[in-house]
C-alpha cells in the first residue's frame, strides 16, 4: 500500500509540541467525525499510533515527536494517491498550524 511520508520542523520543546498535538487531534477527530470512524489512538510518550477508517478504507500510521521535528508516516490506499499532493499538503497546513 502506498503511503505518506513527511518530516515538518517545529521550533517547541518536545513535551510542549506533543502537547499540542495531543490538543490538536482531538479537534481533527471532531472536525472530520461525519467521515472518519474506527479511530483508535495510543500515545506512548511521544509517538501517536493511530488507525481510523474513512470512505471504507483503513489508514494506518506513527506520528513521532523530535525535539525539533515532527515525523509522520500513514499508509494510503491505492485509489488516493491521486489525490496524495493535496492530502499531503492539508496534513503539513495543519501540524505547521499546531506547531506555530
């Protein structure tokens, strides 16, 4: 399965930005819970596992914390990687927006 790879630099402490983080997916889950169900979550310090479904597929992935960079990896189905430059663009608008 294809995927999403991205590495968004961030100026915070570590604690601090995965606060923000933690804050700032529970809006996320708000804003898009018409769309997305099965969400599952588990921090373990500063890694976010999560899986959700959404339009009847299963996207996976790690969202890592660094002390001056935030990495996230996600799993795409097939059939949105036409769409991969916009998603990944929405994804980077919206940690660089958590991260300001």
């Amino acid at each position: 399965m294809p995927g999403i790879s991205m590495v968004v630099p961030h100026e915070l402490d570590q604690e601090e930005a995965t606060s923000r983080l933690k804050h700032g997916v529970g809006h996320i889950r708000e804003a898009y819970e018409e769309h997305v169900s099965d969400l599952a979550e588990t921090w373990d310090g500063n890694v976010l596992t999560y899986r959700f479904k959404t339009y009847g597929f299963t996207i996976e992935g790690k969202v890592t914390v660094e002390p001056s960079e935030v990495k996230l990896d996600a799993s795409l189905p097939l059939v949105a990687t036409m769409f991969k430059g916009t998603i990944e663009q929405q994804i980077r608008d919206r940690l660089n927006k958590l991260l300001a």
